[in-house]
C-alpha cells in the first residue's frame, strides 16, 4: 500500500516535472509577430446566426462578414456597398457593390445576395437583424453589382441599424439551409470579411482567425488573430501571455501604471438607471421625482461604486459621449437636498414623528422597496443619499433573471437597472415609449404624448440638422419629466501591448447600431 | 455428506439473496432516476426569468435600440419549443431522452450532448486525478499521524492540514498560480493545452497536457486532501481502540502491520464511501479552479447556462452528475455487499 502510493506520488510529480523540462519554451515563442492574442469569453460560432446575442459575438461575426456601410472615427463609411444614395423622400436607398468584393470561396459579392440577405432574414427570423427589417418593403438587385431598398417609409436609422448592422450572406451557401439558428457548419463562416475563421473551440473559448489575403479593402495587418480565455488576464498580459484584453477600471488603473502597456477608453454606452413605478403614489407626481433627483449625488455615487470608471447619469437619458445628440441644454438637478427637501415639505411629506422617514398626509411612510439585482455598491449608496432626506429604501437584492422578471411584469416600486442600446442613432429613445407591435412592454409606463408624438416623428426625419432639433426637444421633456433617472454611464477600457496593433480606438456612437466596442475591423487592416 | 449438502445449500440462498437485495437496489435507483428527471426539468422552469430575453436580447436588459416585433417573437419561441405547456415539454424532454437525445443547447446553439463531451473528459481529468492523489495522500497521512497519535508529528500534520482546509479554494490557487506561474515561469497560466501544441505528436500533448494540468491538480488536491486526513485519522483513531488490536499487540505483532494488515482495511470502509460520493460529483466540474485556471469544465459550463437559463443544458448536465452520482453509489453498495462481510443481506 504505502509503495503504491509512492510510486503514484512520484509519477505525477516526474511526470509534470518532465512536461515543464521539455515544453517551458512553447509558451513564450508562440507569439511571432503576425500573432496577436486577446482574451475573451466565448460568445457563440461567428456566423450570422450563431453567434451568442451580445455585442462582443456580433463584433467576432463581423470579423468575418461584412455590410453594406461600416463606421470609422468620424462616422459612417461606405463599405460593400462602395457608393450609396437616398432619394428626395428618404424611401429609396440605392447602393452599388465593390467590385473588388470577393467571398472566401473565391466567388464575386453581387447586388443579388444583398437582396438574398434580406429575404432570408425575413423568411427566418432572426433574434437581432428583424427588429428594424419591417420597414423594407423590398430589396431589389439591379445587375450584378447595384442594389436598391425600397422602404415603406423613410427611416432615418437606415443607415445605421440596417444597412450598417446586417451582415450580407452568400446565397451559394445559406439558400440551401432550412434551418440556420442550427447551421454551424464549416461553411457557415465563409463571409467576405478580412478573416476566416479556422478554429472554434467553444469549451475554451478559442477562436483562431486567420487573415484573408484577398480583402478588398486592403491588406489585414494580423496574420492569426487569437481570442482565448485565460482565468486571470491581467497577469496574462503583464507577463506577455496574450496582447489585449478589456479590463474593468481597477484593473485598468493598475495596467495604466506600467509604461509597457497602454490603455484606451471609450464609453461603453451602458446605462445605469432609477425606474419607477410611474402609476403608483408618489411616483406619479414630477415634484416627487426632481426631488428625488436632487437629492442623488451622481459624481459620488460614480466615484464610490464605479471608481470613476463611469460618466454621471444626465437627466436626458442620452449619454454625452453620444457627442452629436446629447442636449446640454436640458433641466439639470445638481445635488442639493435641501432643495429636495423643500419639495418634499411643499408635496406634504412631512417627517411628523421625528423618526427620520418622512410621512404621505395620510400617514403612510415614504418608504419603498427597491429591487436591484447583485451588482456592486449603488444600491447601498442610493438608500443612503435618499435616507438623508427622509425617504426610506428597502433594497430587494435579486439574482438578474429574476429582477429581469419582475421589471418586465410591473412588479416593483423602484428598480435599478443597467443595460446597453444607448448608443449610435437616437432611435432607442422611442425605447422608453410603449411600442404597439412588440409584447414586451418593459418601460411602456411613459406615456407624455408630446413625446410618443415626438418619438414617433424622429424617425421619419432623414435631414439630420431637423431630427436633431426633435431629439433635443425629447430629451428636454424626459429631463423636466423624469420618468427615469440616469445615474451614470458605464466606461469601457482596452489594455494592449504596444508595437504589434497600435490604432486602437472605440468606436464613437459604437459599431453597427451602437455597439460599443474596441474591436472594429478597421483596426486590423493598412489604411 | 448432509453437512456438505447443507453448506451448498446456505451459499446459494446467500447468494440469491444478494442477487435479490441488488435487484431491490437496482428498482431503487430507477425510481430515484425518475424522480430525478422530474426535479431536473422542473427546477429550472421555476426559478424566475425568461429564457427567451437571453436568446433573443429583449426585456428590461435588452442591449439592442429597437424591440422585437411580435411575429418574429412567436415565431421564434415556437422554434425553442417556448411556446408549448410545460407538460408538453416534458414529453418532448422524455421523447428526446428515450431515443438517446439529451436535447438542442437554445442559448449554446450546439446539442446537449456535444457540449458535454466536449467538457466532461476535461473535468474527470481534473478532478479524478484530483481526488485520487488526494486520497492517495490523506489516506497515508492520516495513517501516520493516527500511528503518531499525541506526537508533535500529529500535532503538526493537523495543524498543516487545518490550515489547509481554512483557505479558500480561490486564494489558494491564486497563490499558486501567482509564484509557480507569474513569477517563477514554472508552469503555465492558463487553460487545458497549448495552441501552439495543436498539430504536434500525441506524445508532445499529453505532455503538454499534463504540464496544464498540474497547478489545476495541486490545488484541488490540496483543496480536498484536509477531508480524506481527517477521515482516515478518525477512523484509524477509533480502530485502534478495539479490542482485536489490543490483542494483536499483546501477541507481539509488528506496530507497521498492525496498522496496514487489521486496522486500515476497517477504518477504510467510510473513506472509500465519501471518496466514492465525491467521485461522483467529478461531473459536475469545479468552478473555481476552472475559473482561476482558465481551464475548460463543467462547472463552468453549468454556471453560465444558469445564468442564460438554457434549459436543455442544465437539465443535461444534472442528469450526467446525477447518473454518475447514482452508478457511483451502486458501484459501493456492490463492493459492500462482496467485500464488507458485516454488510448483512436479508
């Protein structure tokens, strides 16, 4: 007994020894030149209808797939579709085909798996790219290298969350497939992109992308593009293990001290937000709300959760990292409790009995329950800044699926909730509206009619100078209204090693229909 | 003649009566299972959250500017099956199981079965090899220190491993992975193999397997060894205590024999009971090593389809851990039965 156990002792030890004598330089020579590693999750097999549904497994599609128009620094850029034009009533949306464009397999992109592209997606519906499609009334090929869209109306997010967002699929490949949510196979991947794809492993979330010699835009300046996962990515990339990964702000703030490394940051267009329960008393009443307003120390609330890794929330709902639509010019309610305290005495909530929590007239205290799912320190720093005038939070910690579940039934007096889609084009503002054709009513408790008339115009303004002014109009009436507190902002970080890929950059208003992102394709390719 | 006659006639009604106790077992654990896979696609229903919201982005979380049409919705919960009562389901879920089907991952977008495979020899390999080891070492070092009892070598091996068992798995490997890994470049930081090993020889992977392996291995051993010590060093503690190893002092026999011959194969009987019951469990991967380590398992796997609630996935993997629980428990009440001679069948 005790040699067996000796002996099996020993072989794993020898064993692991003999392993580290004969493998310790495989790690450190892997990564030439023509390699750069990121580190990252698995997000789903990059093809259009199997990538997981978040934005970092729409970015990893897109490595291989490519739309009609694309985002740069300053804005939109044509694409596959090398020249675009709209006509006088923003109806007709004419694009013609790089001619250089080429699939993987060698075949020519043409006018005709554009028009595929969209019937497919309508024939099979798809969790992402249906939601704005229903504006099209058809899609038409004119030749092998002109497309035209034909919409039922105009739409102002065309560019953007269509054209932009949609990637363009080869009718050689997908018309064969009946059922894509379940077609992972090798030829699932063949796009027109400036990467193919030549390993996925989804237990390690591997994915090794491999350059496309042919990319009609230019040379891809990446030979294998890695994404693996390592456990602890900050000590990966300090000791070289991989080249990039996005780090959360503490971890951002140690990679920012050493010289070795350098760090962007951009906004992550994630919205951190108070949500009432708009029918109930005394959240109906705006007075309540501003006073609530008033007594939230944003900058605090981001310096004390967020370690400044956030933009405090503006009372407009839009961020103002969204540059071209965000209003300055609106209601603003910088901390002041006294203020919203004097509002709570003119509403009549008044602490009578002196036990710090202020009562309704008909004695009923002002105290609530708020629900937040388990996410740092904002709850906490929300119930006291709030106690400090007298209203009493109870906080209700839930697990996400269960707090997504009770916001999505009305269940709850207050909410906090963080979610994304508040970047690229001002249409998720219609978001807090109630939208006739969706069964999900999530925020549909807004219901000022100057803005559900004013949302239901925004898009149909193609002049953007005239949209601008009716999106300014909308975040004025949310800031006065408050329907929702914005309490920050999310920031996002990317940490590199310098010298392989240096023109890192987030995308302003994000890629395609506001993902905010590091990983735009135009970072790998000589421009 | 007739004492023969009746010795053969007393194994084989021993015999049948074992034969009967593991056919009894045997219904038991059919009905465990069926009960099991009522709970399995029960739990998962009743927790609150809609699967939906997580295949599709929509809801109060939803990432995207424009919400879902309500066609496209329908049509789409149809395809997952969403739609359907919950009893319809479960007949879908039992159709599936009988023909061999462990269902369509919604979330994962890849079979059940396909995600498991892909996981599971990662885990056993972990996570046995883990035990094992921690066994090997508990064991023996339960022994020693049972033999040394109120020696300073007692004293010290449990103070070692109590302060062992007082770090948590996460810290330990972290440690481990910052000085034999970070600093000292001894062993690698993360995952199961190398990529740039993928196309070498057989014999260069295991190695490089092996070399992966390593700190994910010592840290779950040390994590586990403390249990197995203590086990074995209570057990051998209250052995020698009997009255049969007093005695085979008093005959004069060697204190080592003593100790391996009569009293571990008594004292080991409860041991190899929790080591079977946690080799079970190996299906169920370990999420804090697979975390700390970057290694692929099922413990993650199982995490992240709890928090997308896919389903046919958590239903999947249950059933794995449960069967391996169960074949596990079967497996013991077998050698039970052939080997413990106290076990009585009647």
């Amino acid at each position: 007994m005790k040699k067996l156990l000796g002996v099996v002792v020993v072989c794993f030890f020898l064993l692991s020894i003999l392993a580290y004598l004969l493998l310790p330089q495989s790690q450190t020579t892997g990564a030439a030149v023509d390699v750069f590693k990121i580190a990252g999750e698995d997000y789903g097999y990059p093809s259009p209808y199997t990538f997981y549904p978040r934005g970092p497994g729409y970015c990893r599609m897109m490595l291989i797939f490519d739309t009609l128009v694309w985002k740069d620094k300053t804005g939109i850029i044509p694409w596959l579709g090398s020249s675009y034009q709209v006509s006088q009533d923003g109806r007709q949306w004419s694009f013609q085909i790089d001619p250089q464009a080429k699939w993987h397999d060698g075949k020519s992109v043409t006018a005709d798996d554009v028009q595929f592209t969209f019937e497919y997606i309508s024939k099979h519906p798809h969790p992402w790219f249906n939601r704005e499609t229903g504006v099209i009334e058809k899609v038409e090929a004119k030749g092998k290298k002109q497309v035209v869209f034909y919409l039922k109306r105009p739409y102002a997010p065309f560019l953007t969350n269509i054209a932009g967002t949609i990637p363009i699929m080869p009718r050689h490949i997908w018309e064969k497939v009946a059922d894509p949510l379940k077609y992972t196979d090798s030829k699932a991947v063949i796009g027109s992109g400036p990467f193919r794809l030549v390993k996925y492993d989804k237990s390690s979330a591997l994915y090794i992308f491999q350059a496309n010699p042919s990319y009609f835009k230019g040379q891809v300046k990446v030979n294998k593009l890695i994404f693996l996962q390592p456990g602890q990515p900050l000590m990966a990339l300090q000791k070289g293990e991989i080249d990039a990964f996005a780090p959360n702000v503490d971890q951002a703030a140690i990679l920012e001290k050493n010289a070795n490394l350098k760090v962007v940051e951009g906004s992550g267009f994630w919205i951190y937000r108070l949500l009432f329960n708009l029918e109930q008393k005394p959240f109906n009443q705006v007075e309540f709300r501003q006073a609530m307003a008033y007594a939230l120390n944003l900058p605090e609330l981001v310096m004390r959760a967020m370690h400044n890794g956030a933009t405090p929330g503006s009372p407009g709902y839009v961020s103002p990292d969204l540059r071209e639509w965000y209003n300055p010019e609106i209601s603003k309610y910088p901390h002041n409790p006294n203020k919203a305290k004097e509002i709570l005495d003119s509403l009549g909530y008044k602490d009578n009995n002196r036990d710090g929590i202020r009562e309704m007239p008909d004695g009923k205290k002002l105290s609530f329950e708020m629900i937040a799912f388990n996410q740092g320190q904002e709850a906490e720093v929300v119930k006291n800044m709030l106690k400090a005038v007298g209203i009493e939070i109870k906080i209700r910690a839930l697990d996400k699926g269960a707090h997504d579940s009770l916001i999505a039934n009305q269940q709850y007096e207050i909410a906090l909730n963080g979610h994304g889609g508040i970047g690229g084009d001002p249409v998720f503002l219609n978001q807090l509206v109630a939208n006739p054709k969706s069964k999900n009513h999530s925020n549909d408790m807004y219901k000022n009619p100057e803005y559900v008339k004013l949302a239901n115009q925004q898009v149909k303004i193609t002049n953007p100078a005239e949209r601008k002014k009716v999106v300014d109009e909308m975040q004025v009436i949310l800031a006065q209204d408050l329907p929702t507190i914005p309490l920050y902002y999310r920031k996002m970080y990317f940490a590199y090693q310098p010298g392989k890929v240096d023109d890192w950059f987030f995308t302003p208003g994000g890629i395609a229909s506001g993902i905010p992102t590091e990983l735009n394709k135009l970072v790998f390719l000589k421009r | 003649m007739s004492c023969v006659k009746e010795g053969q006639q007393e194994q084989r009604r021993k015999r049948l009566s074992k034969l009967s106790y593991l056919q009894g077992r045997g219904l038991e654990y059919l009905l465990t299972i069926s009960v099991i896979l009522g709970l399995n696609f029960l739990l998962p229903r009743l927790m609150p959250g809609d699967p939906f919201s997580y295949l599709s982005g929509i809801g109060s979380s939803s990432d995207l500017a424009a919400t879902m049409d309500a066609k496209s919705e329908a049509i789409l919960r149809a395809y997952y099956g969403l739609d359907q009562p919950w009893l319809q389901q479960f007949f879908h879920y039992l159709s599936n199981l009988v023909q061999g089907n462990l269902g369509y991952a919604y979330y994962f977008k890849a079979p059940v079965a396909q995600l498991i495979a892909e996981r599971l020899p990662w885990s056993l390999l972990l996570v046995v090899s883990s035990i094992l080891l921690a066994s090997l070492l508990g064991i023996a070092m339960g022994v020693f220190s049972a033999w040394k009892r109120g020696t300073a070598w007692d004293t010290g091996c449990w103070a070692v491993f109590l302060s062992l068992r007082a770090i948590p798995t996460f810290f330990l490997g972290t440690l481990l992975l910052l000085f034999l890994s970070f600093h000292s470049n001894l062993f690698p930081l993360f995952g199961a193999y190398s990529i740039e090993q993928l196309g070498s020889s057989w014999l260069v992977r295991l190695k490089d397997i092996l070399w992966h392996l390593t700190l994910p291995v010592t840290t779950l051993t040390l994590a586990e060894i403390t249990a197995k010590y203590l086990l074995t060093r209570g057990a051998m503690l209250d052995t020698l205590e009997e009255d049969y190893i007093t005695f085979a002092r008093a005959r004069g026999m060697e204190e080592e024999q003593i100790m391996y011959k009569h009293a571990l194969p008594n004292a080991l009987l409860p041991v190899v009971t929790q080591i079977a019951l946690r080799l079970g469990m190996a299906a169920a991967g370990m999420i804090y090593v697979e975390t700390i380590f970057g290694y692929p398992g099922m413990g993650k796997l199982m995490q992240d389809a709890l928090a997308v609630r896919d389903f046919q996935v958590l239903q999947g993997t249950f059933l794995i851990t449960s069967v391996m629980v169960l074949a596990l428990n079967f497996l013991l009440d077998l050698c039970y039965v052939y080997l413990d001679p106290r076990v009585e069948v009647r």
